[in-house]
C-alpha cells in the first residue's frame, strides 16, 4: 500500500481518537459515561471536554476533503513522492489541529486547518498535471 493510502487509513482513525479522548472528559465532568444519551451529554460538555467534540467534529469534516483528494491522486497516476509529501503534511498538520484544538490555541488551530487543505488542494493539482 502507497504512503498517501496509509495516511488515510490514519486520518480515517483520528475521530474515534478524538472521541475516546471525549469520553474521557464527559467522565471527568459528569462522573460517568452515559451511553443512553451520548450527545445530549456531549452536548452539555464545557472546557478541553467541549474542545475535543469540537476537533473530533472536523475531523469527520476533514476526511470529506482529504479521501476525494487521495484518490484522486492515486486514481490519475499523480506523482508519487509529492502525493506522498502532501499526505504526510496533511497527517501532520491534522495531528497539530487537534493538539491546538485541545489546548485552545486558536491561531496555531487556524494555521494548521489552512496547511491541511493547501496539502489536500496541492494533490488536486498533482491529480491535474498528472
């Protein structure tokens, strides 16, 4: 399997990460998990508990960009050191945004969502010149 395939079986993987760490803090602050209700409960979360439903949030939204873009790249035959440079970057970059996420660090947050989809436009292109 190619590089920018393993980059996405990962990124495919960050949500449910995102939401055990969720889990977490729904404990920390309700004292239990309550899995009749999971979303009203989430809903109800405050603080790094609110900010990780957040970044698991985009994260979901993210892959809607970077799975169409893989296989773009992959499909079209696109060069494969740079498919496989943008698909780490953007790897990276997801990792940074959910760590900026978590930490409220709005600005980091901001740049790393811009670098990811500069990587999920940048293997477009290479699907394009392919």
């Amino acid at each position: 399997m190619t590089t920018p395939l393993w980059c996405l079986c990962i990124a495919a993987f960050f949500p449910f990460a995102l939401s055990s760490l969720g889990g977490y803090f729904r404990v920390k602050q309700f004292g239990t998990y309550d899995n009749r209700n999971p979303r009203a409960q989430s809903a109800a979360l405050q603080g790094v508990g609110a900010r990780a439903l957040a970044a698991q949030e985009n994260s979901w939204e993210a892959l809607a960009v970077f799975i169409p873009s893989i296989l773009v790249a992959h499909l079209a035959g696109a060069d494969a050191e740079r498919s496989s440079a943008a698909a780490v970057i953007f790897i990276v970059s997801r990792l940074f945004y959910s760590v900026a996420y978590l930490g409220d660090l709005a600005g980091m947050r901001t740049a790393a969502f811009l670098v990811g989809l500069g990587s999920c436009i940048w293997l477009f292109v290479l699907a394009a010149a392919a």
